[in-house]
C-alpha cells in the first residue's frame, strides 16, 4: 500500500504496481520515448535549426552558445564569464539564460550549434514525457492511464508552445517539474537516505535550469504539497522527515552554487531590484482570456505572443479530468484547488497585488500567468485520474487499446496546432549576416558598435557574428549601465529608469561624448541619421539588406553605416578626477561633466597626479581577457572602455593594480610613468566559490546514497 501526494485527507491510501511490475509497465519508459521522437521527428530529422520569428533561440539563444565556443577558443576558457557583444559587455555565465552548466545543455560543446539546439529541445520534450511517467506511475493504478498522463504532459499545447517560442531554459523546468514532486513525495513517504539524496540532485538539477520564475513557482508547488501532505505524516516521523526535506534542500544548494551564487550577484546589481507593479503584470489577462479554456486563439501562431495569456490545456483533457473529479473525490482535491489557485493568481486582483507587495521574490518576476504551468501539471494528473477509473472499470479488458486510444488524443491535438509551426531551416537562413560584417566584427581596433534599431544589426546575433554592441536585450541588465546609458541619451540623470529595464535602445543622442567613451566607433541604422555633426562620418550602405526582426521574423531594409571620425578608443587619460561615494553622487556627477575625460571614481584615494596623458592601444579583445600596450608620460588615470563589475582583474607589467569604478559605469586605474603592458581579466570568485560547495554537496550526496550499503554490510 502507497500513501502519496493523491490521497485525500482524512481517508485511506490506494494500492499501485507491485513489486515486479508487468512486462508491459517494462516498456512505458521505451514507449514514451519513442511517441516523443516520432512527434519531433522534423527536430531530428531535416538538417538545420527550428525557426520561428519569435523565436528566443534566433533572437539570443544560439548567439549566448556561439559566445560560449569563441570563449574557449579564444581564451581556453569555459564557461564564458564575459559577453561583449551586448550592452558594453554584461555577465555571461551569471546570466540565467545561458544554462552553460546544465546537463542537457552540454550537447554544445560536441555538435553544431543547429544541431545540438534541436537536439535539446527534443531532450526536453523526451525528459518531460519520462519525468511526468515517473510521477503518474507512482499515483495511478494502471500502467495505460500512466502513459496516458505522461503523453498527454508531454505533447501538451503549453509545452509545446514554449518551445516553438525558443524558451530553452523554461521548458527544462516544465519537464523536471513532475520528477521533483515525484521525489519530494517519496521522501513525504517514507524519509530514508538515499530518497533524500535523489531529492536533493533532483532539486539541484531544478536550480541550475535558468528560468529563476519557473524554478521559483515550481518551488511554491513544492511548498503547498508539503503543507497539504504534512497531516498524512505520523506524528513519529515528522522530524525526520522535515530534517530530510530541509537538508536535501541545503544539499541542492550546494551542489547548485556554481550557477546559483553567480546569478545572485548579477541579479543584486540589475534593475530587477527596482520593483514595478506595471512590470510585473506586463499584459494582465482579462476575464473574456477565459475562452482560451476550449480555443488557443492564436492565429496559427501569429498572434503576437500567444503562448502568454494562453490558458488552453486541451480540449483532450477536460472530460478526463472532470471523470477523475467526479470519481476520486477526495484524491483530486489537492489538484481542483491547485489549478483553481494558478488561474485565479494569473488575474489582476488585490491578492496578487498583495503578493507582489509583501510576499518574499514575488515582485522579481513578471507575469504571473507563468503559473498555469502548475496548471497543466496538476490538469493532467487529473484527467490521469479519470483515465485510471475508467481503465480499472468499463474499460479494463481492453486496457491496451483504451490506452492506445487516450494517448492518441493529445497526438492529434497537438500535432494538429502545432506541428505545422515546428519549421526547420538551414542556420544560414536564420542568420543572415550583416554588411560590412569584415569591418564590424571584433578585434583589437575595431571599437564598438551602436545600432538604432532592434532589428538593424539584432542584438542577440551580434555575438553569432562576433559583433561587440552597446545595445542589448537581457532579462538582467546592471543598473549602473542603464543609468549610464540614460544619461547618454536624455543628458538628464532624472530621467533614469527607476524599474526594471530589458531593452537598451539607442533612440536619442544627448551626450556623444559618452558614446564615444564606449568605444562605439560604428553606428548603424536603417534609414540616415543626422549624426555627422556629432562626429560620425558615412561608412557606406546597402539598399536593401536582410536581418530577423523579434516578433516579425525576416525583414528587409536600407543599411547605413557610420564612422566615429575623432574616437577615444578603448582607453584614455582622464585629465580630471574626483572621488564619489554614492550611486546618486556618481550619476550626479557624471550628467554634470562635460566629457568623460574629467572622471570621476568610487573609491579614489586622492593621490597625486599629473595627467600628461600619453597613448593606450588594445593589442587584445578577447572574451574574458584583454590586453593593452601604455605609453603614460606621467601619473596618470587610465579610464577603460569595459563595463565594471566585481570580478575583474587588472595587472600592469605582471603585478596585481587596484581598479575603481569610474565614470560611473566604467573601469579606471593609476598608471605609473613609462611604458606598460596591461591586463584585463575577468574572474569569478563567486564561481569558484560555488565549484568547491558543489563538490561538497556532491560528496554529501554520495555519501546518503552510500549510507544504506554500509549498514548492510556493518549488520551481515
């Protein structure tokens, strides 16, 4: 007899598989493995890579992996702390969407880029089948309405709609989502060592996926099954199983760390940290979304994002779950309430605004109607219910085709919406390369470049074509990069976003001079720019030339290209300086100079200077490493055209050099009479950090799942 996260309160457990499952039950895993290939069979099939126009993995995707493979070429370094191609360089692997440490993730590194993108994406749909197996197999009584469950789950329309969106990192939550209910249940059970270590790396896996909303609710879900299940624990054994639970919680944070404490720190820096209301409901769904219950209403795709405000689950689903319902009551209890209480918070009401308001990382994220993933769960583990009564009672001498049969109806359902969009291109098509691309593309002299205009040069291809941009598209942007770039535009410290930004457009130019200090020797645009007065002299253009726009896929426009003809280059003498102690003094500061030469610095210690200026040349741009060749004709302050962030490093002639944050947003330093070879480099202390407590995680994993053996050889 089983106890598990199905049984309704104040009544009875219910019996499962034996233990010797049938031949039948042997080929469950086999079976979902092979309805989940022959539905991806385009994926795996047709050389290229799945392409949509709103794609995220065009838009970004590919482009974060190729920084990852230049990196390690470049630098013999991985996984990439540095990304240069957007917004004057951001964190690479803080980043959440580039996933470099996960497992499924790794294909990168052996195959294509086009091949090991369509290769995760159908690792996630085979994973999300087998992990949703694993769940259903442990709460249904039938191996058909187990499968049943799992096909449904993993050729969902949600599912399958994220993954036409290109949301690599969100549809591994979505697959691991069942596996780690599966594993906090069995530690519920019956708390042992080795249940708590699976729990743990299952966690742990969870962490290291880079949706932080979906990781995040995922962990609400976790938290209302151990509250709901907590009063089927016997009073015995509740300490033993809260210090399971806690501690396979703290085993999964230290096996996660190295993913974990990077994030930590960029996200401390960003603009998330400035919370909006209006960010986070983005696009509140009204009540008449509501018909989205029985028709997706996406246009065959076209309707601009679709998948959001999208409450469709299956028209396959519905009389399953309303059997299941009606025929385990008390079983289905905990799942009604769980999809009542997803789609009443993806509504503006006093109580999400309450959430958002007083509820601990609530307000990091934005649209709530992210939830109805834990809808879709929980809906299909009803309908399972459904599919298991009607398999043990009208339909049980037939079981086998009965099951055929119900796996069929999500088959056609999906495959009817969604198949035709699930188009394969060859990567050339996807990525058309810009013009001038021999002139754009990153060296030593080649300066950066500012687009006007998403889609001229789009900004998360530019690192695809090894391009360094001051633009950028991110989920976490550093706040002081924005301040620095509002002031380039507007001139008007006032006029900084206070909440969180994820588009840096260049759509107004009030101080050039702060451009220039970006090293923006380029800028490009799809129509003429009056920027000659400011400096910026015609390059060349292209009548019409081809890019992917976000939203609208490939267009087709005009290419202008501009040249700074007086650059500071990547790094210059300040001729003033003054210290700052504030972010608010800082920016105050910088709005009120009249060029980045008279600098200002946290931290500065006000030694003495001359600033006879002289000449700084990079002689190397790589990814997490930069070089430059000084000629100082006196005490100088060196102003570098990189972004700050903790983590770099600078040695001047081999020795270790102080560096401060300058201009706000900048990188400064002293630098000696004479000439000198300098070095940038990137580190992460809070990486190295993390490797050393995921080895100790790892260890403490081990040894739990080796805790049993060596009491039974100690008793034998």
């Amino acid at each position: 007899m089983r106890r598990s996260l199905l049984r309704g309160r104040g009544g009875g457990s219910y019996s499962v598989r034996g233990l010797n499952p049938s031949r039948a039950e042997r080929f469950l895993p086999l079976a979902v493995l092979l309805i989940g290939a022959a539905f991806c069979f385009r994926l795996w099939t047709t050389p290229g890579i799945l392409y949509s126009p709103h794609s995220d993995l065009i838009a970004q995707g590919v482009g974060l992996r190729a920084l990852a493979n230049r990196t390690l070429a470049e630098d013999g370094r991985w996984p990439p702390l540095w990304d240069p191609s957007c917004d004057s360089g951001t964190p690479a692997h803080a980043n959440p969407l580039t996933t470099y440490l996960a497992p499924l993730h790794w294909v990168f590194r052996v195959l294509p880029l086009d091949r090991a993108a369509d290769l995760v994406l159908v690792l996630n749909v085979l994973l999300s089948g087998l992990c949703m197996l694993a769940l259903a197999r442990r709460l249904l009584s039938t191996p058909g309405a187990a499968l049943f469950t799992a096909v449904g789950y993993m050729l969902s329309y949600r599912f399958l709609a994220l993954i036409d969106a290109g949301w690599l990192p969100t549809i591994t939550m979505y697959a691991l989502a069942p596996l780690l209910y599966w594993s906090a249940d069995r530690v519920l059970e019956r708390p042992s060592p080795r249940r708590t270590a699976a729990y743990a790396l299952i966690l742990a896996l969870s962490a290291m996926q880079g949706s932080a909303q979906s990781f995040y609710y995922a962990l609400l879900g976790l938290a209302a099954l151990v509250a709901w299940r907590a009063r089927d624990v016997p009073k015995a054994a509740r300490a033993r199983t809260a210090l399971a639970l806690l501690g396979g919680g703290a085993i999964a944070l230290l096996v996660s760390a190295p993913d974990l404490l990077p994030r930590m720190q960029f996200a401390s820096l960003s603009t998330r940290t400035s919370y909006d209301y209006g960010f986070f409901l983005g696009d509140p769904p009204r009540l008449s979304a509501l018909a989205t219950l029985f028709d997706p209403r996406d246009a065959g795709g076209a309707r601009f994002e679709y998948w959001e405000n999208q409450f469709y689950m299956g028209l396959w689903l519905y009389p399953f779950a309303l059997w299941g319902a009606w025929k385990e009551p008390r079983r289905s209890r905990g799942l009604l309430l769980a999809c009542a209480v997803t789609l009443f918070l993806s509504f503006d009401t006093p109580i999400l605004r309450a959430l958002f308001a007083a509820f601990p990382g609530f307000a990091l994220f934005r649209r709530s109607t992210r939830l109805l993933q834990l809808t879709q769960l929980a809906a299909a583990l009803l309908a399972g219910l459904g599919a298991d009564a009607l398999l043990k009672g009208p339909w049980k001498k037939r079981s086998a085709l009965a099951a055929a049969i119900l796996c069929a109806l999500p088959i056609l359902d999906s495959g009817a919406r969604i198949l035709p969009r699930l188009a394969v291109v060859p990567l050339s098509q996807a990525f058309p390369p810009p013009p001038f691309l021999d002139r754009l593309r990153r060296a030593p002299d080649s300066g950066r470049l500012a687009a006007a205009g998403r889609s001229v040069v789009p900004y998360g291809q530019a690192s695809y074509f090894g391009i360094d941009m001051v633009n950028g598209y991110e989920p976490l942007n550093l706040r002081h990069y924005v301040e620095y770039f509002s002031v380039l535009k507007t001139g008007n410290p006032a006029s900084a976003p206070r909440m969180p930004v994820v588009w840096t457009d260049l759509n107004a130019l009030a101080r050039p001079d702060l451009l220039r200090a970006l090293d923006a020797r380029w800028i490009a645009a799809s129509s003429t720019q009056p920027v000659a007065t400011l400096g910026w002299e015609p390059a060349g253009s292209v009548p019409e030339t081809e890019s992917f726009d976000f939203y609208r896929g490939m267009t087709r426009a005009p290419f202008y290209l501009y040249r700074d003809s007086r650059p500071l280059g990547p790094a210059f003498y300040a001729r003033s300086l003054s210290p700052v102690s504030t972010e608010a003094a800082s920016l105050a500061a910088l709005a009120a100079s009249s060029s980045p030469l008279n600098a200002s610095a946290f931290g500065w210690n006000g030694a003495p200077l001359d600033y006879a200026g002289g000449t700084a040349r990079m002689t190397r741009r790589g990814g997490d490493v930069y070089e430059y060749a000084l000629d100082s004709k006196g005490r100088n302050f060196l102003i570098l055209s990189q972004v700050w962030y903790p983590g770099w490093r600078a040695r001047l002639d081999g020795r270790e050099v102080p560096i401060y944050r300058a201009d706000h947003a900048l990188i400064g330093l002293a630098v000696p009479p004479g000439k000198h070879a300098l070095t940038l480099e990137m580190t992460s202390p809070a990486l190295r950090l993390g490797l050393w407590l995921c080895v100790l995680g790892l260890a403490a994993c081990a040894a739990l799942a080796a805790a049993p053996l060596a009491y039974k050889r100690s008793s034998t």
